[in-house]
C-alpha cells in the first residue's frame, strides 16, 4: 500500500470516530440539562441510533455494495449528516431532536462499515494492515473526548457544532479517497443481509447460549454509553457544590476507557490462546458488574477510585466480551458464512440488544429520578443485576472446550 494511501485512509478513519466521539456519549448531558428532556427521551434518542444500525445493513447491502462507488457514498452521506446536524444545533424541543437524531443517525449508521470496507480493499493484506488503520479511530474517540473536557462544553451545542465540522470536512476528502467500485452482483436478498446462512450456528448450543448472552450484555452496555458522563456530573456537582462543573473535566476523565480499550486489546489474544472463550467471557461479564457496582458505590469526595476503576474497567468489559465474542463467532462460522454470521452478531448486538438497552436505561433513570435529583446507586444496580443474570446463564449453560488456536496480533 503507497505511503499517500495509508495516510488518506488513517486520516479517514479518525475522521470517522472523530465526528461520533464529539456527540456521542456526551448527548444525554446536553438533553438532560439543555433541553430538559427526560430520562426516557434521552433514551429513545439513544435507541434512535440503534434503528439506524439496524437499517445500515440494507442501505449498504442493496445500495452502496452495488451502484455506486463506496467512496462516493460516504461523502454524500457525511454531507447530508453535517446538514443535519446543524438542524440539530437549531433545537431546543427534546421530541423534535429525536426526530431528526433519528434522520442523522441514517445517514451516519451506514457509514461506519464503508470505512472499514473502503480501507480493507485499498489492502493488499487487510489481516496485516487493517489494525494499524483502525487504531487511529480509537486515538480520534480519545482525541475528540479530551477536546470536549478540556473546551468544558459537554452539556453545550457545540458539541455537534464540532461534529457538523468534522462531518463537513470528511464529506469532502471522501471524494479524493481511493476508488471502492461496486463489487456485488445479482439481486440482494432480505435473508443475505441479516445473515440467514448463518442461523445454522444456533444448532450449536454454545454459540445460541453466546448469542443470547451478547444481547443481554448490550442492556447494561446502552446504560453506560448513556447514563455514565451524568451520572459523574451530578457525583462531583454534589461532592464539590462550590466548583465550577467545567473544572471536573469529566470527558477527560471518561477518555481514560478508550486508552484502557488499547491495552487490553494488546493483552486480548495471549489470554484467548491461554484461557478459551468461556474463562475470557466469564471474566468480560465479571468486569461488567464490578464496574456498576463501582459507578453505584463510588463518590468523588471519599471514593474517588471506584470512578476511575469502572472507567478503566471498560477495556476488559468491551474487549474481553464483544472482541473475544467476534473471534468466537470467526472460529464457529467457517469460511463460507463467517461475513454473514457477523453481520448476525452486529445486528442483534448494536442493534437489538442496545435498542432494548436504550429504552431499559431511560426508563429505569426516570424511575429512581425525583425531584430533578437520580439516585444513582439505584440506576447502577439494574444493569449490574442484568450483567450477573447474563454470567450466571453463560456460566450454565455454556460448555464450549477451550480454543486451541491464538487469534493474530497484527
């Protein structure tokens, strides 16, 4: 790969994660004390991009996979997104951000798997070369985050302001990225997409025990993707009253999950190859309640370390859980349906299961939420509750041997 290509894809993969790291795990605050809206409508607009995961899949499978140039397609989608971002910044009713969150979150949802398609076929050995491509949108979400926390604006507009002008920008270097031509042919079938061929693997009980418990997991998941940056705000709001919020610098802190999601990639296929995936996802699911349970129990004047451990326990959670769960569905799928059984996985994880998670966690935040004050112990526990049904039910019924082969570090 040409030394212009690999920095015009890096670029465009930080790029990428650039613009959903600005909004993202920041829109609950901005909702919640800029629209005012509740815990159940901030939840619905987390769900919205849920919807939209589930639809990416056809958009790309009938549309952008067959007429059209995928480089293209990710430049006229990120147009339209900036476009509609800026109608987001013009808002100040929650009912009507939904709405249009819902029409931004189509035209972003689809563009996550074109960047990863764009690069992969500028490769000449995707294997090798993808990772060292991938990791600068990890390094973005860290970058952005940091951005947000230093700035002080994550409860402010400007934090689609800063995803409008990154979504700007990579809109128009899309079209000077390496030529993706349409590769399928022939009519594109509803079973192709959600990966039909791959149902075979629920006759292996392990994998539907597995595929069971990665829904269940992306319940808790959806409360930490939309409760965890408020639920410090108000932790440290109510510790120091005295200060002033910008001075928390929450997002900086929260940024510390992402760099904990490196290191425990790094440590992902030693332990694969040592453990097997049923010790590596026991030990995913454990991590998911020991952070709830800290976000619950900790406090910034006398506990401060519970935060920062739930925070830096995110590594373990995703990594150990979701990645090691990828593998796991690689090694299950052969060759022939291994596209198609993680198109299965995708769909009833970030689409299914967060969808139902978003919802969960907006309700259960209204439920402990009186007076304009939420208990958060009590918000925490439901998730920690739902992560331990989910490692009890693995822990039963999940009896796959041990994996005898190391998944690649490169």
């Amino acid at each position: 790969m040409k030394s212009i290509t690999r920095i015009q894809l890096a670029l465009m993969m930080f790029m990428q994660f650039f613009v959903w790291g600005s909004w993202y795990g920041q829109m609950s605050k901005y909702m919640t004390d800029q629209l005012h809206a509740t815990g159940e409508q901030v939840g619905s607009a987390y769900a919205a991009f849920s919807i939209a995961m589930i639809a990416a899949p056809f958009f790309v499978g009938m549309l952008a996979d067959r007429f059209f140039e995928a480089q293209k397609v990710l430049g006229v989608l990120n147009l339209a997104g900036a476009a509609l971002l800026y109608v987001l910044t013009t808002i100040t009713d929650a009912n009507t951000f939904y709405w249009v969150m819902l029409a931004y979150c189509l035209t972003f949802a689809p563009t996550i798997a074109l960047t990863s398609s764009i690069a992969m076929r500028a490769m000449s050995n995707p294997e090798k070369e993808f990772p060292a491509i991938r990791v600068f949108g990890t390094v973005a979400w860290i970058a952005v985050t940091n951005l947000v926390g230093y700035l002080g604006v994550g409860d402010n507009v400007m934090i689609f302001q800063i995803a409008m002008l990154s979504a700007l920008f990579l809109g128009l270097m899309s079209f000077f990225l390496p030529k993706t031509s349409p590769t399928a042919t022939g009519p594109s079938t509803f079973g192709q997409i959600v990966g039909k061929d791959a149902f075979v693997l629920f006759k292996d009980r392990s994998f539907l025990i597995f595929f069971i418990s990665s829904v269940l997991i992306c319940i808790p998941l959806s409360f930490y993707y939309a409760w965890a940056n408020p639920s410090l705000t108000d932790g440290y709001k109510l510790a120091f009253p005295d200060a002033d919020p910008k001075t928390f610098r929450i997002e900086n802190i929260m940024s510390l999950g992402q760099v904990s999601e490196v290191l425990f990639m790094l440590l992902l296929p030693f332990a694969f190859g040592k453990f097997g995936v049923k010790k590596i996802l026991i030990v995913g699911l454990l991590a998911w309640i020991l952070r709830f349970v800290f976000f619950g129990y900790g406090d910034p004047a006398s506990s401060q370390w519970m935060l920062y451990a739930a925070i830096l326990l995110h590594g373990v959670c995703y990594d150990f859980f979701f990645v090691s769960g990828m593998i796991y569905t690689d090694q299950k799928a052969g060759e022939k349906i291994k596209s198609q059984a993680q198109a299965l996985i995708s769909l009833a994880t970030y689409g299914i299961g967060m969808y139902i998670g978003s919802i969960v966690s907006g309700k259960v935040k209204d439920q402990y939420t009186a007076g304009g004050v939420t208990d958060w112990l009590h918000v925490w526990l439901v998730p920690a509750g739902i992560a331990a049904v989910s490692l009890v039910f693995l822990m039963l019924f999940f009896k796959d041997k041990k994996s005898t082969s190391t998944p690649s570090t490169t």
